[in-house]
C-alpha cells in the first residue's frame, strides 16, 4: 500500500502500490543520499525484476512509507533491506513530480530526500538491487547528460535541479 498524498502531502487515502501506479496518483515516497568520506554518493543499480525501472541507475535507496511511517523511518527500513546499511541520515527537502513509463505505469510522487554518511560497505539485497557503485555528483551529471536513459526519473531531477543544494551539505 501506498500513502496518497493531496498537493500539500497530506494524507487523503491509501491504495495498492501498483493500482496507485497505473492511475498515476499522487502518493508519498522517500529518496535516500549516502555519502562515503570522499564525497563520493552511493549509487544503486535497480534489480531486472523491477516492475519499471529495471537496470537503472538511481539513489542510494528509494520506496514508499508504509501507512504507520514517517518518510524518515521508511527511510531507515529500506535502506537497510535494499543496501544492508544503517546510518543517521537528515531531511534536506521534498519535491513533486510526475513520470509516465513505457508500460502504461506513472510514477506521481511527493518525494522526500534524506542524506546520510557512511563509509559501511553495502550488503545488497538481489531482488532489489542488481549492483552499486561510488561517484561523485559532477561525474553523474555528466553521465546523465550522455547517458539520460540509464537512470531514472527522479534520480535525474535530484540531480539535476538539486545538485548545488546537496553539495553545500556535504562540507
């Protein structure tokens, strides 16, 4: 289930993941940064079996609260479940978005960013994660410009739109 989330993030209902997603429905979600001491962030690649999105490269961690969970303690869940990491991590902020994908499917998030610090080296979990690896956020901002279909939507607009604010949160 997802949280559905009105223009201000309030909550107005919940539905099936996948429902929400071929309605392209407005819902909650999180994005996880995590940051090794070289500055560099960690990178997921998103298992095959994904149903959208497979083999992209996106954030650390990524997914949906559950109904009884703020953002920052799904936040904490996942990203243990997905990369076998736990690690303080702060809000920097929330943004909204709208992506259609070849499969009819539509992700409408209210997405709330967390960054976090740790040199812990990832213990990932296959059936969500395919591989990771370490850049730094100019390096993926030039991989992006050559490689736009190699990551996903959100990842991109973190990137993109974000990339000055993130970097002021890394000194």
């Amino acid at each position: 289930m997802v949280i559905l989330v009105n223009e201000n993030d309030e909550t107005i209902g919940y539905m099936s993941k996948l429902e929400a997603h071929q309605q392209g429905l407005l819902h909650r979600a999180f994005s996880v940064l995590i940051f090794n001491s070289k500055g560099q962030l960690l990178l997921q690649q998103r298992a095959t079996g994904k149903y959208h999105t497979p083999g992209k490269w996106t954030n650390t961690c990524c997914s949906h609260p559950y109904q009884d969970e703020t953002p920052e303690e799904a936040a904490h869940r996942r990203l243990r479940e997905e990369m076998g990491i736990d690690t303080a991590l702060q809000f920097l902020f929330k943004f909204q978005y709208k992506a259609p994908f070849d499969n009819e499917l539509t992700e409408h998030e209210i997405d709330h960013v967390f960054i976090g610090f740790t040199d812990d080296v990832p213990l990932i979990n296959k059936e969500e994660v395919n591989d990771f690896k370490y850049m730094y956020l100019n390096d993926i901002r030039e991989d992006i410009v050559r490689n736009p279909d190699g990551y996903t939507p959100w990842f991109k607009i973190i990137i993109e739109g974000y990339h000055e604010y993130i970097e002021r949160h890394l000194v």
